[in-house]
C-alpha cells in the first residue's frame, strides 16, 4: 500500500470534430452536448473545440487556457447548466433554458429525455448521435439517431443511421445530401401538383363548351408517361447553395398555394389554345385534340426549368445535363410523332406551321409569368418557416 503516483485518463477529441461542428453551423444545424461528465470537462471539452463557455445563472466562465473557474460579470447568454439545476425546473422554464443553452452538463439519461421532448415541443427537428447504453432512450425519442460501429450493439440496434467510417464530418455530409434529395422531391411535387391542377381546370372548362374530348384517354395518358420520362433525371438534379444551407419543412399549406397559384396560369395559356383552334384554325377534333396534347406537353415540361429554382432570373440556376437530355428528347418525340405513320395509333394529325410559331410565343410568354409569380410567391410565402425554426442535433 505505498503511493506512487496518480494515472491520468484522457478521451482525446477526434480530428475532425471541431470542423465538424463548424460544417454543422454553417448549415444551420445547431449542436448541443449533453453528457453525464462534470462541468469542468465538459467547459475543457468545448475549450478544445475552440468556443467559449459560460455558466447558467452563476455567471461564471472557463477560463480558456486551464479551464478553471472564475468570477465575472453577469453574463446575458446562456451556454452551460449542470444536472442539479435541470432536476429543480419544471417544463415550462426547461422549454425556455433548452433554447439558450448548449451544453448540459452531469444529466442522467431521463433528463437527456426532458432536454430532447423540450426541443421538440418547441417546434425543432431533433437528431441525437450516441454511442452508449444510456443513449439508448434518448436515441428513440429523437426524430434522427445516429450511432457508430463500435458502438454497443442496443445503441445500433436503436439507431436509424450507422456511421461506417470514423469521421464526423459525414454527418455534415449526409444533412446536405438529405436536402438535396428533399429539394428535388419538392421540385416535381410543386411541378406535377400544380400542372396537373391547371390541366383539370383546363379539362373541366373545355367540357362546358367543347362537344367532343378535348383530349383522348389514350393521349392523355401518352402524355403523362413523356412527361413522366422528362423528369426521371430530376434525383440527380442541381441544387442551388442557398438551398442547401437552411434547414427545409415539407409544408402542406406551400405546396396548396403553390398549386392554386401556378396552376390556373397553365389554363390561361390551353384556353388561348383552345380559342385558337376553335375560331381561326376552325379545328376539327383530332386536330384540336393534338394542339392542346403538344401545348400542354410543351409547357408543362418546360416549366420546370423556372419552378426547379428560387433564382430570378431562373437560367442562373445550371440544370442538370441528364435533366436537360431527357427534356429534349421528350419535346422532340412529341414534335415529331403527329408526322409520323406512328400518329394514327393516338389520332394525332400533322400541325398547322403558323400554329408552331404561335405556340413558342405562348411558351415565353407563359415562362415569363411564371418567373413573375414566383418572385412574388417565394416573397409572401417561401421564407417564413425556416426562419422561425432551426434543425437541431444533439450529442452526447
């Protein structure tokens, strides 16, 4: 039983954890640590990673070189809160600390749960990352949980994600990639919701004055399936930067404005055609039915190159090429086909020259006032969500 001597234990930090975080903050994720260790560690923790710590209410710091406490002044913001304090508060005053506070500080796993159930009542998306058995019930009420491969098997069995590779900055990564891929499943929502809203109001208006189809089942459905085709690159799609960099919602009431705002102004433009056929071309029904099959294809296709981007004008925005290949080749095949012995099989027949002109002016014409639209939409409607609400990824 003779001392001789102390053996001290350290966990170091990995490499990448500190531009990890960063990578986070400029994507508008904010972190939060909660850990069973005691504030010293925790504050010397956080002075590794190259950000300053204050105390809750004691208003004491870290110092940032021996990380031991000192007095100071009062300080307004909120970064640090010990177990004891947590455990003396009830829901409402946690709901208002948790907002203001980003490390947490000997909390036992069921106050990692009132941490996270406070954030989510309070409006944010929650990600937890752990490794541990207590983990477990946090990474099960959170809306994201990520774990690691070496970590216990209960912790990865309860995980939604596995990192596989030992850096942190993949899950800077894979939030970016997640947006992306939201991104471009709201471009053919918004797209198909709305197109496909104007071309039934189109349909339901022609029916009150046509006494034929204005389109055949058949070509309508001809229709959807090219239609279909031009957009089978849209996964693989461009996203803008600004985009990416903010946390999104999928949001019912965007997407119902969007459709009663973009899709009546698809109509304006089949009615004109619809008048044109009737009244200066004297249209016969195929012929009717393949103008209005080649203007709705034509613009409903062509549209997505405003709608698949917030920029104004939208041609600043680069499309992808597999986008803008499939587009083409859709519009070509539509183009052509009624010239073709093929055109007897939908009942198409050969358009009229002059129509082919007019439906071009109708085409710029009709991009144009979508561009419009969308500058006043995205104006009234696009931002207010995302700035009342961040992503928030806890850790421990």
């Amino acid at each position: 039983m003779v001392f001789l001597g102390f053996i001290a234990f350290t966990d170091p930090l990995k490499e990448t954890a500190g531009e990890s975080m960063e990578l986070l903050r400029r994507a508008g994720v904010r972190l939060k640590i909660l850990t069973g260790d005691s504030e010293v560690l925790a504050a010397k923790v956080c002075d590794q990673l190259g950000f300053q710590v204050y105390h809750y209410r004691r208003g004491r710091r870290f110092d940032e070189r021996t990380s031991s406490l000192r007095r100071t002044i009062e300080v307004e913001s909120v970064n640090m809160i010990e177990s004891s304090e947590i455990q003396n508060m009830n829901d409402d005053a946690l709901a208002r600390v948790v907002e203001r506070t980003d490390v947490f500080s000997r909390v036992t796993p069921s106050q990692k749960n009132r941490i996270m159930n406070a954030l989510k009542a309070n409006g944010h998306v929650v990600g937890y990352l752990g490794d541990g058995i207590n983990d477990t019930p946090s990474m099960k009420a959170a809306d994201v949980s990520i774990s690691v491969t070496n970590a216990v098997d209960v912790a990865k069995e309860t995980a939604d994600i596995i990192l596989l590779e030992n850096d942190l900055k993949i899950i800077a990564d894979g939030v970016k990639e997640g947006r992306r891929t939201f991104g471009n499943t709201m471009k053919y929502i918004l797209m198909a919701i709305s197109s496909n809203f104007g071309n039934m109001f189109s349909a339901a208006g022609a029916s009150l004055f046509l006494s034929f189809l204005p389109m055949l089942p058949l070509q309508i459905l001809f229709n959807n399936l090219l239609y279909s085709f031009a957009q089978l690159a849209l996964p693989a799609d461009n996203v803008d930067l600004t985009y990416i960099q903010r946390p999104q919602r999928l949001r019912t009431s965007f997407v119902r404005n969007f459709m009663l705002m973009f899709g009546p102004i698809s109509s304006i433009f089949d009615f004109a055609t619809f008048f044109l056929m009737l009244y200066v071309f004297k249209a016969h029904e195929p012929l009717f039915q393949t103008a209005w099959f080649i203007e709705s294809l034509f613009t409903q296709t062509l549209v997505i190159f405003v709608i698949r981007t917030r920029t104004v004008p939208f041609f600043r925005s680069k499309p992808n090429k597999y986008l803008l290949v499939n587009i083409f080749i859709v519009l070509a095949i539509a183009l052509i086909l009624p010239f073709t012995p093929v055109a007897e099989v939908f009942k198409f027949v050969p358009l009229p020259a002059n129509f082919l002109f007019i439906l071009v002016g109708f085409i710029v014409v009709y991009l144009g006032l979508v561009e419009l639209m969308k500058k006043w939409f995205y104006h009234r409607f696009g931002n207010g969500d995302n700035k009342k609400r961040n992503s928030t990824l806890q850790s421990t």
